[in-house]
C-alpha cells in the first residue's frame, strides 16, 4: 500500500486516500476511544469493522452500487475499499448537473432496496451518494443496521429530508417527490411516513424548547 493522504479527521474515524495493490483506494479506520477498557474498544471496533463490511456487500448483493471491498485489516480495526472517481449528489444539485426529479428517483430505489432487506443505512445524505457514469452509489455504512424497525427506516428518510432542506432547499421539492415516486413501493411505505411526520414534530418541538430556553436567559 502507497503513502496515507489524509481526506476526513473524524470522532469515529478517519479516511484516506491512498494506492492498493495498484489500485486506486480508500482506507476508512476505526478510532479508538481512550475513555473505554482497551479489551473492549477493540471488541467494539472489531465487531463494527466487520459489522460495516458485512452489510456493504449485502446492500451489492441487493444491487446497490457501493464501493468494492478491496481487503479488511482486522488488527488496525480497517476497511480498505474502492475509491470511486465521481462527484457528490451534494455537489451535483449545487451546479445543476442533473434532473433533480431523477437524482431524487434514484435515491428512492437505493432506500426501497435497503430498507425491503431490513437494512438502515443511518446517514443517508447527499453528501454519501457519488455520481458516477450516471450511476448512483451509496457510501458510508458506519452508521448501518440490520433492523426491522420502521422507526429506523423513517429516521434514514429525515435525515435525507433534512440534508435536502439545509443544503439544497431550492430543489428539495423536486428531489423529495422523485424519491417519494419509487420509495412508495415499499411495503411499510405508509407506516414510514406516519413515523416520518412523528420524527420532525419531536424535532420541532425540541427546537422550540431550546428557544423559549435561550430567549429567558
């Protein structure tokens, strides 16, 4: 393996960017926490390491383009995977280089597919989806479950709907109605979006306690 360029410093892990076996790559490593027993952060590092693997190559296996797993490096709690040369949905609503309807679709078919196989992906935004060759994939599974609840299901769909209204609130009608056009074919479609509705009541009602909060001090 070549030489580690540091992409993304995060609490949960960091990226690289790097060359393996001739190929061109990314390396994602668990971070290890100082404040847990060292036996069990590397138990929970470990688990979620193949936890996080495991469940990109189900969601392949489902049809979803994700990168390619190239190796897994147990000992350093590491997933080295495919990099793939495209450009962020994040990037692609910015500068209108494409349908919005369309994107919106297709991220649609991505949730109907990972939640139809009781997987949450847990951090569905735009900034996790790469275009490519006018294909879609879907990166980051650190957050991933295997679930059957439709209050995970809802919670993926909030936080797409939320990265939608922060980032791109010009298009988020367009995108959010491509997604709804294909994600209704899911079988807890209706109950999804009731819990959906139920998720961003909370949300405002918490927004609004810390409001009321702020403003008396």
């Amino acid at each position: 393996m070549e030489e580690l360029k540091l992409l993304k410093r995060g609490a949960e892990s960091q990226i690289y960017e790097t060359y393996f076996l001739g190929i061109h790559a990314i390396v994602k490593k668990r971070m290890s926490k100082a404040y847990r027993d060292p036996k069990l952060d590397r138990k929970i590092n470990l688990e979620r390491t193949i936890m996080e693997a495991k469940l990109m190559y189900n969601a392949l296996k489902l049809g979803i383009n994700v990168p390619a797993i190239l190796y897994i490096d147990k000992d350093n709690f590491s997933i080295i995977m495919e990099f793939i040369e495209g450009i962020t949905v994040k990037e692609v609503l910015w500068k209108n280089l494409y349908d919005p309807k369309k994107i919106g679709e297709m991220i649609g078919e991505i949730a109907l597919r990972l939640h139809s196989s009781q997987i949450a992906h847990g951090d569905l935004t735009t900034n996790n989806l790469i275009l490519k060759e006018n294909k879609l994939f879907l990166i980051d599974f650190g957050l991933s479950k295997r679930t059957n609840d439709v209050e995970d299901f809802a919670t993926d769909v909030h936080v797409f709907l939320r990265s939608l209204e922060s980032v791109h609130p010009d298009k988020k009608d367009e995108v959010f109605d491509g997604f709804k056009l294909t994600y209704s074919k899911f079988k807890l479609y209706e109950k999804v979006m009731e819990t959906l509705k139920d998720i961003r009541m909370r949300g405002r009602y918490v927004e609004e306690r810390r409001s009321k909060s702020s403003n008396r001090e």
